[in-house]
C-alpha cells in the first residue's frame, strides 16, 4: 500500500476519485504509527506538532493515544481549500518546474473536501485556508481558545499540548 506510487505504471492514468481513496488508505494504514507517536507525547508530557497530508479527522477525535488519555491535551486543525485552480497556482508557484499540476489540484481538492466532510462529522470544525493574510490569526483562535476539547479544521496539523 505505501509503496502503491512507485509500483504503479501509470499513476496519471487512475481516475481522481479512486486516487482519492487510496489516499484514503494510506492514512488509515498509517493511524496506527501516528497513534504511538501521539500516544508517546501524552506520556512524556512533551509538546509537538505533527502536521502532514495523511492525518485523518477519526485520529483527531480518539479520546485515547496509544493508553493514554487524551482530557483537554490534543487538538487537531485541518486547514480547507477546496479551489481546484488556487490549488493548481500554489503548486506551479511552489514547483514551477514540474508545471501546471490540474489532476494533482483535483484530487487534492477532493481528498480536502472529503476531509472536511469528516471533521465535521466528528464535531470538528473546519477552517478556511484564505485569506492566507488571517490564517495564523484564526488558526490560533481555534488551537488557543478551543470551544470544545478538540477542534480541527484540511492541511492537518495535530498538536499535543
């Protein structure tokens, strides 16, 4: 399954959505890894942050890590951006020389939105990526002043504090 990318011979060619669930898969294969990770942190009482694109909602929302238990210590936020074509500019300004990246915005945008859809599904609310100018701003509204015991909003960040 983690390796799926490099033995395909043709990833280009797998429609959006079936890209999209092994996306999927992959984030549920590595739960388990993120699980210790986080469980470890509640432990040794060490802050962190662990942000990347295969952090799901259903993790954010464990009441336990690993045997520990959560309280008032895990917060998750998953920044949305749901704009295939802002998607497709922030790729070709971060990676001109791979050019216009239009799948890869697409399925990015889908996998965003079914993980916005799971958020709030979970009661997590789910924060806007734009306007880029306010999103620290609003990011640690959510992570500081948490209306519940876990918030998120889809770039996933999962703190233990």
């Amino acid at each position: 399954m983690l390796h799926y990318w490099d033995t395909h011979p043709d990833p280009g060619s797998i429609p959006v959505p079936d890209v999209v669930e092994l996306q999927i898969a992959i984030a549920e294969a590595l739960r388990p890894a993120l699980d210790a990770v986080v469980g470890n942190h509640l432990e040794t009482d060490t802050p962190v942050v662990i942000e990347g694109d295969y952090l799901l909602p259903a993790l954010a929302a464990q009441d336990f890590f690993a045997g520990q238990e959560v309280g008032h210590r895990v917060r998750a936020v998953f920044l949305h951006e749901p704009d295939p074509d802002q998607l497709a500019a922030n790729y070709l300004r971060r990676e001109p020389e791979r050019g216009q990246q239009r799948t890869r915005a697409q399925i990015s945008a889908r996998y965003g939105d079914w993980l916005a859809g799971s958020a709030e599904a979970h009661g997590i609310p789910v924060l806007a990526a734009r306007p880029w100018a306010t999103a620290l701003e609003r990011l640690s509204a959510v992570v500081d002043h948490p209306r519940e015991r876990r918030l998120s909003t889809s770039k996933n960040i999962l703190k233990s504090v």
